[in-house]
C-alpha cells in the first residue's frame, strides 16, 4: 500500500487535535505570573488553576470512547473542536476566576478526548508499513503546538499589551481550533469503525480510496478480528492483563518523567534559576524548537529502530539530565547550563516517550476494545499529570531540587520495566497484533 493524498490528508486533519493539545497544554506556561497577580493565588491555587485543564482531560479521556463507538471518531473529534473553540474564546473573555478555570476546565475534555481519537483513527486508516510514522504525526503536531505556544507567548509579551497580555496569550489558540473544526468534515469514517458497525461497503470504499491495494483481503482480515458478535466485549478480562498493563503504564511514566510539569512551568522554573521574564519567554521557545527537532527524528526511525529501542535510549537521557538539572537547584551553581540541560532532557523526551507513546496505545489493543483501550491508556497519562502539575508548585516551593529526583528516579524505574516487559510493535498488523501479545 503506498501513501495517497487522502490516506495522508485524513491522517494531518486528525493529527491537528494533537496540535491543540500541545498549543493549550504549553501556552499556560506565559500566563502563570499574571494570573497570579490579577487573582492573588497562593500556589495551590495556581496548581488548581493549571490541572484543572487535566482533570478535564481525564473525564475527556475516560469518556471519549463512548461516542467514538457510536457516532464514529470522526464526528466525535468535531465536537472536540468545538470544545477547544468555546475553552479559547472563554478564556479570553473570562470576567473572574472560576469562569477561567470552568473554560480551561472545557478545554481539557477536549484535549484528552483528542488525545484518545485522533490516534485510534490514525492507526486504524493507516497500514502496518505506515502506521507508526502516521500516527507519529499527532505527536509531531504536540510538539509542534508546544512550540508555536512559546512563540505566540513570545511575540504578544512584545507587543506589551499590558494586564491583557495574558488574556491574547489564552484566546489565540481560536484560530487553530476554527481551522481543526473546518478540515475534520473533509475525511472519512475509520474503515474499521464502519466494519464494526456492519457498513462493510462503506468501509471497502474507504479503503479503496486511501489507496489500499487489496481492499478485499484487508476488509477480510478486519472482519475476522472485529469478530462482531463480541464487539462489545469488556477490557478488563484476564486475557487483556498484559495490554492493560503495557497502556496504564507508558501513560503514566510519560508524566512521571516530568514532561508536563515542566512544560506548564517553564517560565517559573527559569525564574527560580534567576532568569528575567523576557529571557524566559525566548529560552522556552529554544526548549520547543528542540522538542519538535528530536519528534521529527524519532518519527523517521520509529518503524525502523523500534518503539521498545527508543523508549530504553530515552530512560537513560532523561535520568542524566533530570539528575543534573536537580544538582544544580541543590548548589545553587551553574545556572547557565540549566537551559542545556532542560534541552537535553527535552531531547531525550521527544525521541523516546514523546514519539512512541500515543503509537505504542493504538497498537497493543484488539479492534474490539481498542477504544476502551485507548481511553485507559489516555486515562492513567491524564490522571498522573494532573496529579503532578498540581502538587508541582508545593513541592518546588520547599526545594526546587526535589521534584527532579524524583522524576529522574521513575526513569531508571522505567528502562527496567521496559527491558523486561515491554514488546516490539513495530511492523506488525493491528489483526496480527493480538496474536503476539497471546490474546486468544
């Protein structure tokens, strides 16, 4: 099967729900300073402030399968866009405290609602020989939200709009969000959804028309796996213990590395280090440029050096940065390769757990519970960000040193876990998968 203009249009469009997310997870990080200010939060407040976005997203993410079975992922990832456009516009607009945090509270059930679909759709319209490169792209566009998040915040604090700043900063991500709204009604249902729900001839026509080469033999092969008198099988059974296991724990040690923490509080912690605000801003964007630099490396090698490889180079690199990044908060010393060493770690992130995470979820589950899959997957990433980013705050408040050990001690944690019991995906069908994983 080769790429084709649909194949790829129908995987970019999908993929944009990932450039929102990363864009509204990043861009919190320019307005923590001034929310502070205009509403005098203590720093639990402040956390709440941020992780309310996260609980959001693990309702977002718990609850994203449920009209992703029914209505398609498709017509589900259009009111997520809708979600995204109301959260922007209302934070914006926001007239007080908790209508901010009611708004970034919407846009957090669409971030983890799209974090749950974009890539189940992904990886179901995409062949084995593409897959991992394909759905690589929502992570890419992550990256890349993060990135323009940065470069946004940069260029309105140049703009010196004053006690508003941070209220522009908030209601840009409209733009792409209109834009995810429009694209998202000019691709098709997911070939297997629409097998799932008896539609075969439809989802022969898609696969014709993404340019599958042997559209009978695939449908064949959709059919015998959906195995339709069990559609609606449940998830949590013993012969699903070891994909249960391998989503629950790449969700949570995503954020156990600390990517999201420091993400949302890159401007704090460049504070802590004694770094001006502007300086901040403009370092952050340097951190962004490195996450979407390494994202695009590890998508060219993922289908080739393999999702377990990446993850083990990645649990080392981050333990040695997070661990220099603690010494220098201990010493108070040598600041100056503090902004080295958060793109080191970045680095490491983006070319290991950034990558693979969102591909190795839409893979280890059958068809039949691959939603129910992916929202756990999803769930258990959201539920331990949350967790962090609140507490964050608090605990770099008695040490800045602190939450890095302990971040880089769930790395040397996760090349063990990885080394011993995560498998190799790469290169295999998503029918073939089930049979590696020992699933019945």
């Amino acid at each position: 099967m080769r790429l084709n203009r649909l194949l790829i249009k129908s995987s970019v469009v999908a993929a944009l729900g990932g450039l929102l997310f990363g864009f509204d997870t990043a861009v919190i990080a320019g307005t923590t300073h001034a929310l502070t200010l205009q509403y005098k939060l203590s720093p639990g407040l402040l956390g709440m402030t941020v992780a309310i976005a996260l609980l959001g997203a693990i309702i977002g993410a718990m609850s994203a399968g449920i009209p992703g079975e029914r209505f398609g992922r498709r017509n589900s990832l259009r009111v997520l866009a809708v979600l995204y456009l109301t959260s922007a516009l209302g934070c914006a607009l926001a007239w007080g405290w908790y209508p901010l945090v009611f708004f970034r509270f919407l846009g957090g059930l669409g971030i983890g609602g799209s974090s749950v679909l974009g890539p189940m759709y992904i990886a179901e319209i995409a062949p084995a020989k593409w897959r991992g490169r394909l759905v690589g792209l929502f992570q890419f566009n992550v990256v890349f939200g993060i990135l323009l998040a940065y470069f946004s915040n940069y260029l309105i604090a140049l703009m010196h709009f004053g006690g508003t700043e941070w209220r522009w900063m908030l209601g840009v991500a409209s733009l792409p969000a209109t834009l995810f709204l429009v694209m998202l009604f000019g691709i098709p249902q997911s070939p297997r959804w629409l097998v799932e729900k008896r539609r075969v001839d439809q989802a022969r026509t898609v696969l014709q028309q993404v340019g599958e080469e042997n559209a009978e033999q695939e449908l064949k092969a959709i059919l015998e796996s959906m195995h339709l008198e069990c559609a609606r099988e449940p998830l949590f059974t013993r012969k699903y213990r070891l994909p249960i296991f391998l989503a629950g724990t790449i969700g949570m040690f995503n954020q156990l590395a600390g990517i999201n923490a420091i993400l949302y509080y890159l401007n704090d912690i460049f504070a802590l280090a004694g770094f001006s605000a502007l300086s901040g801003e403009i370092q952050a964007v340097a951190v962004g440029a490195t996450n979407l630099l390494f994202t695009v490396i590890a998508m060219s090698m993922i289908d080739r050096v393999g999702r377990r490889t990446l993850l083990l180079i990645g649990s080392v690199g981050t333990a040695a940065c997070l661990g220099g990044i603690a010494a220098i908060f201990f010493t108070s010393a040598h600041e100056n390769y503090l902004v080295w060493l958060l793109m080191g770690y970045i680095a490491f992130f983006a070319f290991s757990q950034g990558a693979v995470i969102w591909v190795y979820i839409s893979e280890v589950f059958p068809n039949r519970v691959r939603a129910k899959g992916q929202s756990l997957g999803s769930f258990s990433h959201w539920f331990m960000n949350a967790l962090i980013s609140w507490t964050f705050p608090l605990i770099a408040a008695a040490s800045g040193a602190y939450p890095f050990v302990f971040f880089a001690a769930m790395m040397v944690l996760q090349f063990f876990v990885v080394l011993f019991f995560y498998p190799e995906t790469k290169g295999v069908s998503l029918e073939d998968m089930q049979r590696k994983l020992g699933i019945p």
